[in-house]
C-alpha cells in the first residue's frame, strides 16, 4: 500500500486544504503513512504570511533532502501560499531540483493529475495557476477530526491590509454557495460531526457576488437548524463589517459560540489608516460595547502587530489602551515582519530592535495579567467540555474546550467527541485545569 504525509504550516485554511489533500490521496488508493521517513509521497503545504515563515519553509526542504537522497522513488511536493509567488518558485526551481511537484491554491484539485504524470514521466510537474472564479466542490475531504470539522465557507481576500500578503496568494474573494454549505454540514452531522469552524478570511462579508438572498447572520440562522451540529464557531471577522444583523445572530441562534476572534491589529488611528483596515479605534471600541451588551459572557478574542512602520510611543499607547479596555481573553501578538511584495514592505522604517523589544514586552505583560484574571474567574465553576482526546501536555489527562474556547485539561473517563460537565479547580493564563462531573 502507497502511502503519504503531510506537512502544513500556517493557518486554518491551509490545514482545510491539507485535509482535501489528504481526501484526494486516500480516494486515489494511499494511506496515510505513520512518519515522515516512511512515505511514498511528501507533500509540504507552505503558509506566507511572515518573512519568517518563508525562511523556515526553506530550512526545512533542505533536510527533506536527505529523506529524498535515502529514498530516492519517494515523490516530493510542495504547495500553499508560497508557491503563488513567482520569485519563490523560481528559487525552488533553481536550488532545489529534487522537488518533484510544484503548485499552487488555485490549482489543488488538480494534485491527483499532476501527481500521475510525475510517476508517469520523467520530469517534474511545475504547475501555478493565477486566481480563478471557480471553486472546486467536488474535491473530498478526509477530516482529522469525527466530533469536529473546518468548513471554509470562502476563498481569498478583497481587503488589501498593506502588511498583508494573503489577496496576492489566495486571490479575490468568492463565496460558496449556502446550498453546498448546509450540504457539507449536514453530511457531517450525520457522520456524528458537533463542532464546526466556519472558516474564511473574513466571514462578515460571506455572500458577496452570489446570486441569493443570503449573507453571514442568515447562514449561521440557517447552520443554527441543522440537527446533531451543537456548536458553531467562526473565523475570522473583519471589524469593519461586522453588523447589527451579525451580532444578533450571534446572540440569537443558541448552537453558536458565544467567542468572537476580532484582529484590533493596532489602537492607533493612523496606524489603521495607514495599515488600510478601514476602521478607528472608536469604532472598534464602539463594536465590543454592542457585542457585550447584547452578549454579556461573550468571549473576545484578537490579533495584534507591535512596531509597524511609523509607529510611534503615542501610537503603541493608544494600542495599550485599546488591550485595557476591551480584557481580551486571549491575543495573538506579533512584532511587525515586512512580506515582499505588499504596500507596507515599501514603507520607511526607523524603529530600533530595543524600541520593539520594549513595546512588545510591555503588550505581553499587561495581556497575560489579563488572562491570569480572566482565568481564575472559571475556578469552581462547571463548563460543558467538547473532549477532543488526551493532553498534549500531560498524557494522564483529557483535554477539550468550553463554549467560550478555553482549553481545558482535566480528570475523568470521557472519549473524544464527548460532550461532558468538568468542575475546574485550576487555572493559568492560557489554560484551565479541572475533574469531569459524573
Ligand atoms: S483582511 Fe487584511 S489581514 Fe485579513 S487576509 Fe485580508 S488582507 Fe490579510
């Protein structure tokens, strides 16, 4: 039996494709192979999102090369993000000729083919394709979860943040339609599915360019009716659109998760401006004051980039006291990274290392005194779990998250994709500790 493996880097939606991917191999007879250094075939799928990413894409295809220098027969592949950049491509055309399969988002249904007529020629297949119109519905997928399941819901991005280099890689946004929506989570309910992420770069303008009456609040009403589905959770909103419908939906439809992840990306309005967002910290702010007093126990969480170019002290404060003010339950924080071939990466920069340290650590510091509050706010309460399997981190315990997204490890005798009660007695910033409730 053939087998594969696959490395993803990156985000949600990369980790959807691998999973068609997968889908696409299994239906073409492999099997998923137990380590890197048994399989028949390799694939890489590349995010591009940080400058870092990219350096650590290439360290890795140097050791894959002697996994491919061992077992020579063995079909190396790399995709993603990455691979719609021309420049990229090119080097890996250059330096790494043991690549066997190059291509890209636009083209991933199409591995099977491409991976057929590498084994059957004699040289490797490079084969990138510019944005398209089309979605590809009829790509299988093969979940690596039963009780939980990414569902993309779009494609690509319309928003151009100068920093970001995701419009250029994933193309223009296109909407699924709802009728392949509902079908794909119903197919999952019957299959026992509970969770689904609703996944899309912004999903606040779902809908955009269909032909329905239909947009994001209608959706999730619609997903909200769907039965064995128990919980919806989405990602991610752009401040900028989401709506009074949006919030409503949130609070009304009882299956989705009362969890908003909403990138702040900076408090300072002309940093927004300059990073193109479309909002002001007003706004913003303005926004979390609807969403808590329709939702009081919502739960909040962001993106933030320390140190974009022409940051100033007064910009980072207004920053600070955006974080103050709204408690985040959690932050993904990042010091600035310029990406090639985007507005920002042209962008003057006079900001010192020691500057950005600074300010970075003093986000860190008031977000984890957040947190740690925040946390011990679940101490001797009870939360409904979603048991997603054993501890990453200690093997004697079950983990799973709450409504609100919190990680939770705890004692008890659930299996995974059990729904079960857990008394928490414990709490860090990050995550909870607790005893399932018979
Ligand atoms: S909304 Fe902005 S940050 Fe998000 S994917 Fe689109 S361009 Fe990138």
């Amino acid at each position: 039996m053939q087998t594969y493996y696959i490395v993803t880097m990156g985000c949600q939606m990369n980790e959807n494709d691998s999973e068609k991917i997968a889908g696409m191999l299994e239906m073409e007879g492999y099997t998923k192979a137990a380590n890197i250094e048994n399989t028949d075939i390799l694939v890489i799928n590349t995010c591009s999102i940080r400058e870092n990413a990219n350096n650590r894409f290439f360290g890795n295809l140097g050791s894959f090369k002697t996994i491919k220098k061992e077992k020579p027969d063995m079909i190396l592949a790399v995709c993603g993000c990455m691979m719609q950049q021309e420049e990229i491509v090119d080097i890996i055309r250059n330096k790494y000729r043991y690549v066997d399969i190059i291509f890209g988002t636009h083209n991933l249904y199409k591995f099977p083919q491409l991976l057929n007529e590498r084994i059957n020629g004699k040289k490797p297949v490079y084969e990138i394709i510019k944005d398209t119109s089309v979605i590809h519905e009829e790509i299988p997928i093969k979940h690596e979860y039963n009780h939980k399941a990414y569902v993309s819901i779009t494609f690509g991005c319309d928003n151009f943040c100068t920093y970001c280099i995701v419009p250029y890689t994933r193309g223009r946004e296109k909407s699924r339609t709802s009728e392949n929506i509902l079908n794909e989570v119903k197919s999952l309910a019957n299959k026992g599915c509970k969770e689904i992420m609703l996944l899309g770069q912004n999903v606040n303008s779902y809908g955009k360019g269909l032909n329905e009456d239909i947009d994001f609040s209608k959706l999730l009403r619609r997903l909200n009716e769907i039965d064995g589905i128990q919980r919806i959770r989405f990602m991610t909103s752009h401040p900028k659109d989401l709506s009074d419908k949006m919030i409503d939906a949130i609070e009304e439809c009882d299956k989705v998760c009362k969890n908003i992840h909403l990138p702040l990306q900076s408090g300072s309005n002309s940093i927004l401006k300059a990073m193109n967002r479309k909002y002001t910290k007003e706004h913003y702010l303005s926004l979390i004051d609807k969403l808590r007093d329709k939702i009081p126990d919502i739960t909040i969480s962001t993106d933030i980039i320390v140190g974009f170019p022409s940051e100033t002290e007064e910009d980072f404060m207004h920053t600070l006291d955006v974080v103050e003010k709204v408690k985040y339950d959690s932050a993904f924080t990042f010091i600035y990274s310029p990406r090639n071939g985007t507005i920002a990466a042209k962008m003057p920069y006079e900001i010192s290392e020691s500057t950005l340290k600074d300010r970075f650590d003093r986000l860190i510091k008031l977000q984890h005194g957040i947190m740690a509050d925040l946390s011990e706010k679940y101490v001797g309460t009870v939360q409904e779990v979603l048991t997603d399997g054993f501890s990453k981190t200690d093997k004697n315990m079950l983990c799973g998250r709450t409504r609100s997204n919190k990680l939770v490890n705890f004692l008890g005798n659930s299996r995974e994709g059990d729904i079960v009660n857990v008394l928490i007695n414990n709490a860090t910033p990050f995550h909870l500790k607790g005893e399932m409730l018979k």
